[in-house]
C-alpha cells in the first residue's frame, strides 16, 4: 500500500516537472488493473527503478547538457484499446518525449501504429510476439527474446535429461502472443524429432481446463507445455493434479517465474519448468550501472523488500529505460527520429544480456533460460548448462507418489 | 472420443453446475424480483473468495467451514448496500440500475485491488488435488465438496421461497409489489432481504470458487457474464431454470472445450443466441412464482 502512494506521489511530482526543462520524460500505459495487473506491476516497477538510478548518478548527458527523466504512466487496464488512446494522450496532451511499451502483446500492439504515426520511438520490454514486426514498423524495438524462442529452453532441458521422450502436448492461450509461443514450441518440438499429440488453443479468461486436460489424458503424452499467462499455469497444474494427469515434465511460458507460483500451488509446483528471459544467476558484464544480474537483483531488492525474487519483467523493464539512456548518448539529441536512429544501431551488453536488434527492431541475440521448483521449495536456473544453478530433476514424480 | 473420457467429461460438467448454479442463483434472485440486473454480483463473489483465503491464511479455517462465515458477512454488505443505494433507484429505468451497480463493482475491485494488491492467490488444502477414481474417471474431492455445498444452498434457497412466509412475501413482491404491499408487506424490507440473500449466495459461490481456481481481485467480472448467460438460458422464474441454464452451460463449455476449446465461448453464445430467437420468453424477465 505504501509503494502505491510513494508512486502515486511520484506520479504527481512527475506531471508537475513535465514542464520544466531539461527533463526527459518517458510515457507508458501499463496494465495496473485487469488480467495482468500483477506483470504490468513488475513493468512499473522496472521502468521506475532504472529512471531513479539514472537519476541518482546524475542524470543523461546530452551535447554538454544534462537531463533528469521522469516516468508518466496511465493504467490501461489490459485493455488493448485503451493502451492505443493513452498512447495519444501521451503524445498530445501529456507531451511525453519517448515512449515505454506497455505490458502484454496485444496492447503493444495497438500502440505501435500509434507510436509509427507521430514517429516517437517505443522500446518495448514486455511484448514478445512477433506478429507486431512483421508489419514494417520502423519506430517500434522489442528488448526481449521472441515469443516463438519462450520454450525452446524447456525442451532442450528434458532432451538433454532424457533422449527417449517422444510424445508432447501443447495448450495455449488464444492470444497474440501465447500463440506464437504454443506456434514455435511445436515447430521446434518437430525440429527436435518429437510427435506433437495434442495441440490446443483456449480462450481467453478460461476458467477451467479440465475439459482441455481430460483430452490430453487420452493422448498420455510425455511432456505437457502450456504457453498462457500466470493464472493460466496454475489453473492447468491445479487441474491437472485433480484429475490425475502426470506426465513425465510440464513446462510454462509464463507462471513458474513469478514468485506467485509456488506461493499459491505449494509443493505442487515443483519439478515443474518455466521459461524465463532473465534469471539473477545469469552470468552477464554489461556495461550499464548494474553490471550484473546478481548486482541488479540486489540493488532493487534494497530498494523494493517486498519482492524475494526479481522477476524477469522488472529486469527486462528497467534494461528498456537503460537502452534509451544509451541510445540518447550516442545520438547526442532528444529528439525522436534521431533517437529512434541510435536504437536501430545500438549494440550493447547490459546486464540483461545483449541488446541489439535486428532490421524489424526484434533483439534475437539474447537466449532464454529455463527454471525449475524443486523440493527445497527454490527455484534454481537450470538451463543454459553452462549457467546452470542445479541440475534439473527429471522426471516429475507422478501425483499419488508423492 | 474413448468411453473414459466421455465419463470424465460428463463428471467435469455435473462438477462444473453446481458452482455455476451457485454463481448464478443469487443473481437470477435478485433480477426476478427486484428487476435489477446485478452487475456487482461478480465482485461479491470475489469478497467472498477473499474472505475464505484470509480465514485459511490467517487462522487456518478449513474453507468449507468458512462459507457460513463468507455467506453471513455478505448477507450484511448486501444488506447495507440495498438500503442505502440500490434502494435509490429501485424504480429508475434500467440504465440507472446498471450505472449504479456497473460502478460499484469499480469501486470494490478497485478497493480490493489497494488492499490485496493484483496478487493471485488460491486455498490450498491439504485434500487440494486429492480424488477418488471410478474405472478411468477421476472425481476430485474438492470440486465434488463444492457440488455437495452448492446441491444444498439450492435445494434450501428453494425451500425457503416455496415453504416460509418470508419466502412466499419475496416471491409476492416480485409478482405484483402494489398487492404485496396491499397485503401487509413491508416492500423496502423485502428488496433489502432479497438483496442481501443473493449476495451472500455469491460470498458462498466465491469461498467454493477459491479452492478451485487461482483468483485475483478481477476474478468477478467473467463470473457475472456466466451468471446472466445462465439466468438467460434456463430463464428467470424459479431455481429449477437456474439449475437447468448451468447444467446446459456446463455440458457446452465442457465438451465442446475438450474438443475445440478455441470456439467454447463462440459456441455458448451462440446457442445464447439461437435460444433467443426461438423461445424469447427466456428472458421475459419473469418474477419467481
């Protein structure tokens, strides 16, 4: 509750600064209320967090003058809709000089038209799918991995633990950037030589996939992934623990890497795998003021104790603000077009991993890792090999034995 | 389709209608007598379930024990709300009813969302997950636990408006409020009563619903749409209708989203729609009689 009315005030002392000079301010529409109101927390949080570091080592040096940056945001209440009229507001009314992405593909969708026509730049940190850049957005830089890459992780993982796994089934929520996931995670379970049995995609907001589970049941696969979002994941783990569906590893886009995972499914969420952008045992030597995974992860943790694990959300957030602090060094200039130059050109190591992107403006030269709960009731990164915390446990007992 | 998971099915779906005949029943209450199409319903469902997460969290309450507890709190806010709100405009054209009610279900998700934060949360039991099995069909206990509660709130809710005189003063009110009043029956305690008795519904809907699905402070929303859609195909009238639009609900939402689980709204709205047309008088808004 507090950090609500210390961002509450921030966001009022942000408003009243937007006029005077020598401030960079930063518009975003991120999703406070609605379905992912949790994640676009973690999103607010990162953007706040790198805009009070750059500003507590002095701010962006411009050609000899320096900047203090602000962060203006609106709820968009997962409404992809209403992301694209903030964005508006933003831009016209607000006068914002760049933008932030908001969270979730849809709504970063809608608002890169937006960003496109006014011809702002948008980093986005938290919109993955790569339908947006297919359509030749020039203003629009995705900081992440692509959604088609989330689980490639996750199979290597249980590959590299048991070559015999022939069968897997897939679940996906119907939504723009689930799909991709389901979509690539089936294309590279065929790369790998596996038979994709089931392969579903269900609606939105569903409250129950029991129906989805029973059919998988039928089909006895060896590994089940689901490509959802976090109440997703702990719907199908529930469920599939009612109904007695074991297969022999389960793995999720998005869920296992919120700390909320094993808060709400206890011992159930062990053995199980999570795909992740970013894990703090990552070994990364960037050049940004963290440095580090471990250093970032600490330092935000001083500032925010409520949290015990960083989620990736808030790493991949912050690292957006510091592309743009860097891209504005080296173009020299605030303003948009140039700026929006810098990024298509930046190549930087951070903290976060490698940030450059490709000629759409998608970062495809980060990997993603996966994680595992185990027993210990921890989550340790298990993949990459050579990165890797703990070994994985494999396979995931079935549910009566436990 | 194999024998097996036919039978699963069918036990998803009769799991599945009675929470959603409870989602549902209060609801169908208090849009047939009162007509006011309830749209805060949903946000009573998720104090509901918040009540049951706290009781376990905090002094480990077994959540089937706390729903008298969910229901009785309920009961009050439900209470307090008609007499000094919903009772303003209790004869205001319908879009006064949906303002009112469309901004109070705001006003708590908001007030939860301070409170509670966007975390998700569940009751996890040590039976969570537990179940029997009958051949190759699994009935978890919990879910058949809820049924048990549900199966039991509707046969009383039931009871109550066709045996007590309370009962059978709200069913009059709902039918002919100026002969009610004729006979001797305080109206405004009655619309309060009424009010009250299908909030506490939900709070015991949302204390079933914790233990079953993950839930934040947004929960609610979707469960009013599944309440009207219900109130809708079985129509309003008695709790037999509600019974019957969860139990045709259910069967949709669960065998077709075993099958293409991409179309399982676009099916459920589309019968939504074909029963319109073909026997409108689903949603002649019909008082319990």
């Amino acid at each position: 509750m507090r950090r609500t009315l210390c961002s509450a005030a921030g966001l009022l002392l942000g408003s009243m600064t937007v006029l005077a000079a020598d401030t960079i301010v930063f518009g975003a529409a991120i999703s406070i209320t609605g379905k992912t109101a949790k994640e676009g927390e973690y999103t607010r949080d990162g953007y706040q967090f790198a805009v009070d570091k750059i500003n507590e080592l002095g701010g962006i040096k411009v050609g000899g003058k320096t900047y203090r940056v602000e962060l203006k945001y609106y709820d968009d209440e997962t409404k992809p809709e209403r992301t694209a009229q903030l964005i508006e507001k933003l831009i016209n009314e607000d006068k914002v000089n760049l933008i932030l992405g908001p969270y979730g593909s849809s709504p970063t969708g809608t608002a890169a038209p937006i960003v496109e026509r006014y011809k702002i730049p948008m980093v986005e940190a938290n919109g993955s799918a790569e339908a947006i850049f297919s359509k030749g957005y020039k203003y629009t830089f995705m900081i992440l991995s692509p959604a088609k890459n989330y689980l490639r992780g996750v199979i290597d993982t249980i590959l590299a633990k048991d070559p015999s796994v022939k069968t897997v089934a897939i679940l996906g929520e119907n939504e723009a950037f689930s799909k991709e996931v389901a979509g690539g995670a089936a294309d590279f379970a065929k790369e790998k030589g596996l038979d994709v049995v089931y392969y579903e995609l269900y609606p939105t907001n569903a409250q129950d996939v029991s129906a989805l589970l029973t059919a998988i049941k039928g089909k006895n696969p060896h590994i089940i992934l689901g490509s959802g979002h976090l109440q997703d994941s702990l719907l199908i783990v529930k469920q599939a623990k009612d109904l007695g569906v074991s297969p022999r590893a389960m793995g999720f886009s998005v869920g296992p890497s919120s700390p909320e995972f094993r808060a709400n499914l206890g011992k159930a969420a062990d053995y199980v795998f999570g795909a992740t952008q970013w894990t703090e045992v990552l070994k990364y030597n960037g050049e940004d003021a963290w440095k580090t995974p471990k250093a970032f992860g600490d330092a935000f943790r001083s500032k925010h104790p409520n949290y015990k694990i960083v989620p990736y959300q808030v790493a991949e957030s912050a690292v957006a603000v510091i592309a743009y602090q860097k891209a504005i060094e080296k173009a020299g200039t605030i303003e948009p077009t140039k700026v929006r130059d810098s990024l298509a050109a930046l190549d930087i190591m951070t903290f976060y991993g490698r940030i450059k992107f490709d000629s759409r403006g998608v970062n495809v030269y980060k990997p993603m890792a996966a994680e595992q709960y185990q027993p210990d009731g921890n989550k340790y990164t298990v993949w990459p090999f050579d990165v890797a915390e703990k070994p994985a446990l494999y396979p995931m007992p079935p549910w009566d034995k436990r | 389709m194999s024998g097996a998971e036919l039978g699963q099915i069918a036990v998803n779906a009769t799991l599945l209608s009675g929470i959603l005949a409870l989602v549902a029943l209060g609801f169908s209450l208090v849009w047939g007598i009162m007509n006011i199409v309830n749209l805060s319903h949903g946000a009573f469902i998720v104090i509901g379930a918040y009540l049951t997460y706290w009781m376990h969290e905090l002094w480990n309450v077994d959540p089937f024990l706390s729903v008298p507890v969910s229901m009785a709190v309920l009961f009050g806010l439900g209470y307090f709300l008609q007499r000094s709100l919903i009772n303003q405009i209790i004869r205001a054209p319908l879009l006064a009813t949906f303002l009112l009610t469309f901004g109070l279900e705001i006003l708590i998700v908001n007030l939860l969302n301070f409170f509670f934060k966007a975390d998700t949360r569940s009751v996890m039991t040590p039976y969570s997950g537990t179940g029997f099995t009958i051949g190759a069909v699994r009935v978890p206990y919990i879910r058949l636990g809820a049924l048990g509660v549900s199966t039991v709130l509707v046969l009383l809710l039931g009871a109550f408006l066709t045996r007590s005189r309370l009962g059978r003063a709200i069913r009059g009110t709902g039918m002919d409020i100026d002969a009610a009043r004729l006979t001797g029956v305080k109206a405004p305690t009655i619309y309060a009563l009424t009010f009250a008795i299908g909030a506490s519904l939900a709070g015991a809907a949302g204390s079933l619903l914790s233990m079953v699905v993950p839930f934040d402070p947004n929960l609610g929303g979707g469960y009013t749409e599944r309440a009207f859609v219900i109130c809708v195909l079985g129509g309003l009238g008695n709790v037999v209708n509600v019974l019957i639009g969860a139990a045709v609900y259910s069967v949709v939402e669960v065998f077709v989203g075993s099958r293409l689980p991409a179309l399982s709204q676009a099916v459920t709205f589309g019968i939504l729609v074909i029963l319109l047309v073909v026997r409108p008088q689903g949603i002649a808004g019909k008082s319990f009689n």
